[in-house]
C-alpha cells in the first residue's frame, strides 16, 4: 500500500463525463490497496471565463479580489469528484486550499507556498477516505485566498505530495507525457520516458506549460518522484500498465536513456522586448533600470547592454509580455528622466524558442547548429542568452513555429 497523489488538469475534468472517468480511475487506485490524495484544476476554460469576467468590470483588477474569484473554479471541481466519487460508492473528502491548509506569502496571483498542514488529510486517509484538494490556491497567514500563477495545480499536486510523504505524483493530463516538443506544435514529436528533472526545470521555464516551473523545482527539492501521464486512456486500463506509462521525471542523469545531444524545444510566446537608448555608460546604470523594475514585482529574463559609443550605450530586457505595460510604465515614470536616457522602445510581439539538453555539456556545436537552422530559414535573432543545458533565442513572434519545426527536425527529434 502506497500513499500517492493524483493531479487532473482542465481538459481531464473539462465535464462531468470526464469527472466520472476520473472518478472510475481514481477508485481503481483506491481499490488495489492505495491511500489518494487527488488535486484537480477547475474544468477547462472555467479559470479563462471569471478571469475575463473580471477584466469587463476593470482593465486592471484588484489581484486579492482577482484570486478570490479565479480560485473559485477548482471548488466547484473537488466537489464534482466528491460527489462522483460518493457515486461509485467511494468515501470522499473535498477540501478548498485554506481548509487544509496550505498556507502560502501573499503575492496575489503568483503566491508561492510556504507550509501544509497535513494533519487532516492524513486523518481522512487513515479512516479510508479518498481526499480531493483543490490545486491553484491556497491561503496567506491574514486568511486572504491566493493563487498560485496560471497552471499553478500542478504545484499544488507536487507540494502536497512532498508534505504528505507520497510515494509519487502522478500528473494526468490531455498528452500521454513530455514530448520532445509540444506535439500540438510539431506533430511527430516524441513522448520521452524519462526526462531528467533539470532538462524538465529548464523545459518548463522556456515555456513547456506541460508543468508549472514550481512544480518542477519541488519535486527536485523533495526528489519526488512525478509523472505525466494520459487522462484520456480507458480508466480501467491495468493498473500496473497505467503506472508504468507516460514520462516518469528522473533524477539520476545516467538512467536517462534516450541520450541525445538535444532532449527538447520549448517556446515562449508570452514575452515582451523593452530597450531603454542613450543611456550613460557607467556604473550603477544597470540597477538603475531594473531595480525598479523589480520593485514592481516583474520578472526580467534575457538582458543584453550594448556596447557604448561616446559613453552612450542601449540597455535591452525582456518581461513577461502580461507585465510589458506595467514596465513601461515604471520606467517612463521616474527611471528615464532620472538615469537621463533617450528614449525607452518596446516590441510585445516577440517570442523566445529555447533547445534544452544535459547532452549540450559534452557536445560542441549545438549553437552554431541553432544559428545556422535560423538563418537557413531567414529568421533574425533578436536576443541571445545561454546556460550550460540550454540555448534561448528571441524572435519575432510570426516565425515562432517555423522556428521550433525547423529546429526540431535540424536535431533529428521527430519520430523515427
Ligand atoms: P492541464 O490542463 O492538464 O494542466 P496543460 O494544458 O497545462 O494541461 O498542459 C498540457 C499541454 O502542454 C499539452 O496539451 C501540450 O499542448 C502542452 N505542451 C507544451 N509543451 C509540451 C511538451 N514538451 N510535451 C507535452 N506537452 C506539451
Ligand atoms: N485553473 C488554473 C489555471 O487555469 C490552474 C491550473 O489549471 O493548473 O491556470
Ligand atoms: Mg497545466
């Protein structure tokens, strides 16, 4: 017997004919012996829909009254599972974020957990009860609900699976595992069985929304082990094929077996360029920009500065392009005037694609590779920014998939 937590993420519980399939599969695991914790997302488009409703009262809402609306959504699904779960005769238990609790800080809309109490849920486990806890929220020390960033159940599924002790975290979603790239974008990209959690952690972080970066670093923290797998196969499929299916996220570099130089292709859609012009070379500048910036709370990803010619250089970031505005503001309020720069440009319609490996620290080339594949496909390279497993590229946002097809057949990912 093995306490594990099962995730469901939009489309798996997208209608209630969905819900009971997760309910049939959820109680096959709760009938070969298992103790289960499910966390499942509000039903698919439920989170887009109160958040649009929000934006028709205010452009720009209020984030502790956004989180108090957005998180309402996986309410209403822990208690469809209850109850569809309470129909096959199952015992089962619904709990929202602060009833748990899973307390988190109070940065609304992209909280970050601090604690869960596990005390209850172990309780219900022991008395043989299935728990369902939502994912995507959870509560500040005032009591405020707050959620945990777009995709944010996958954290909460990962998290609650380390408090618990579980002995894995089963991610079902509506792609059998991690591909080499998002197979609605590259349709003979290949499902990996491993992926080593640092290939998944930079995947995640370029943009592969397969999981929530968060949910990839607890699971490194913690070491638990998570796994992607299907929604969409017959509940009743065998047990033990089902439990070996999928992406299983390793830890162990060597056992990742499909050692290719490049493991996978992310892309970001969601960026935005800003360059502030003119600005004098010299100490501080740097921080002078984006200290505010970050003051604002807005993430800064690929940072380049120019070389300066008499003294004058451009300094070049991107921001999450949900933020662009926000950024633009800060600096044409009191950074331009202060650091005395020209001019602050912006471009919203740009897009990062990234090729991920653990194979790039042995093997030379990959960039020159990268570039040329680009260039053969006339796309210009805005940006460039490097780690040890990982190039990233910024480009206009019309070649994007031109780009990841181009790439991904370049490094010979496709489907033999
Ligand atoms: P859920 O609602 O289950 O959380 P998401 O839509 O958040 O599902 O994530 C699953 C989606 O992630 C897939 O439908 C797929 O389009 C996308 N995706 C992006 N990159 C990858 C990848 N490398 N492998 C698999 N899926 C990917
Ligand atoms: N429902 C939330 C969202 O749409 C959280 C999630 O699906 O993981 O972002
Ligand atoms: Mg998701």
């Amino acid at each position: 017997m093995a306490l594990i937590v099962h995730k469901y993420g939009g489309t798996s519980m997208g209608s209630t004919e969905r819900i009971k399939n997760v309910a049939k599969r959820v109680a096959k695991w709760h009938d070969a012996g298992h103790q289960i914790v499910v966390v499942p997302s509000a039903m698919s488009g439920e989170t887009n829909r109160i958040i649009g409703l929000a934006k028709e009262i205010m452009a720009q809402p209020d984030p502790r009254e956004l989180d108090m609306i957005a998180s309402t959504g996986e309410q209403v699904s822990v208690g469809l599972l209850a109850m569809a779960l309470q129909a096959i005769g199952k015992q089962a238990v619904s709990y929202a974020g602060w009833q748990v609790a899973i307390k988190t800080d109070s940065s609304y809309t992209k909280a970050r957990i601090a604690s869960i109490d596990d005390a209850k849920v172990k309780a219900d486990l022991d008395a043989g009860k299935i728990v369902i806890i939502t994912g995507f929220q959870g509560v500040d020390e005032q009591g405020n609900i707050t959620t945990l960033g777009r995709g944010g159940s996958d954290t909460s599924a990962v998290a609650v699976a380390a408090a618990l002790k579980a002995q894995e975290c089963l991610i079902y979603t509506d792609v059998d595992g991690v591909y080499t790239t998002d197979p609605r974008v590259v349709s003979d990209a290949r499902r990996l069985n491993t992926v080593t959690f640092e290939e998944m952690l930079e995947m995640a972080s370029l943009g592969s929304k397969v999981l929530q970066i968060r949910s990839v670093e607890f699971a490194g923290n913690y070491r638990m082990p998570t796994r992607v797998l299907s929604s969409l196969t017959d509940p009743l499929m065998p047990l033990e094929e089902e439990a070996k299916s999928g992406t299983l996220i390793s830890f162990e570099e060597d056992t990742h077996m499909e050692q290719a130089t490049i493991t996978g292709i992310a892309f970001n859609r969601d960026e935005a360029k800003i360059t502030v012009l003119g600005v004098p070379d010299r100490p501080g500048i740097a921080y002078q920009i984006l200290g505010p910036v970050a003051d604002a709370n807005i993430e800064v990803d690929m940072i380049i500065q120019n070389q300066s010619v008499e003294g004058k250089t451009d300094f070049t970031f991107t921001v999450p392009r949900g933020e662009y505005q926000k950024a633009m503001e800060v600096l044409e309020g009191s950074v331009k005037a202060h650091i005395g720069a020209t001019s602050i440009v912006g471009d919203s319609k740009v897009s990062k694609v990234s090729v991920v490996g653990v194979g790039m620290r042995s093997h030379v080339g990959i960039a020159s590779q990268m570039f040329r594949t680009l260039s053969e496909e006339g796309i210009n390279i805005q940006m460039i920014s490097t780690s040890e497993i990982k190039i990233s590229v910024l480009i206009d946002e019309k070649y994007m998939e031109l780009a990841v097809r181009a790439l991904h057949k370049a490094f010979g990912l496709e489907n033999s």
